[in-house]
C-alpha cells in the first residue's frame, strides 16, 4: 500500500468522513468490529506505526469522525468472529 493512499471518503448520517487506515473514522469501525469501547483516538500516519493521539489530544471534529466510525459499523453488524 502507498504511504500517500487516501480512501473514498464515506458518508454516514449525512456527512462524509475520510475512513484512511489510522485516521479517527478508521479508529472507530476498528473498536467496534473488535468488540472494544468507545475511546475517542487516532494515529496520524498507520495505526501503531505513528505517533497515537488520545481524546484530550482531539479536536471535537476529530472527536465526531471517531464516533461516526464507531457508530457506523455498530449500525452495519461487521463484527470480528472470534469462533
């Protein structure tokens, strides 16, 4: 994958969100997929390969596209299958 890759942007609820691997759209489909809490982050490059930025780091907007994310999936069902 290209370091510069940038992701369709994704709509949800009306709005369109940047859903790139690491970025706080992506942060919150992955918690909960894997069935983990909501917990407002992100990464500013690929996840675990970057500096992680924390809720008190985040703007609101940031804040918001990590809740969009988690929020999306939860609505969509994709869930890990730990069987």
């Amino acid at each position: 994958m290209l370091a510069n890759y940038t992701a369709k942007p994704i709509e949800f609820e009306g709005q369109f969100y940047d859903q790139r691997h690491g970025g706080p759209f992506d942060r919150g489909a992955a918690d909960s997929y894997y069935n983990r809490g909501h917990n407002p982050h992100y990464y500013v490059a690929g996840t675990g390969t970057s500096r992680r930025f924390d809720m008190h780091d985040m703007t609101a907007l940031q804040i918001t596209a990590y809740t969009a994310g988690y929020n999306w999936n939860e609505q969509h069902g994709n869930k890990k299958d730990w069987g």
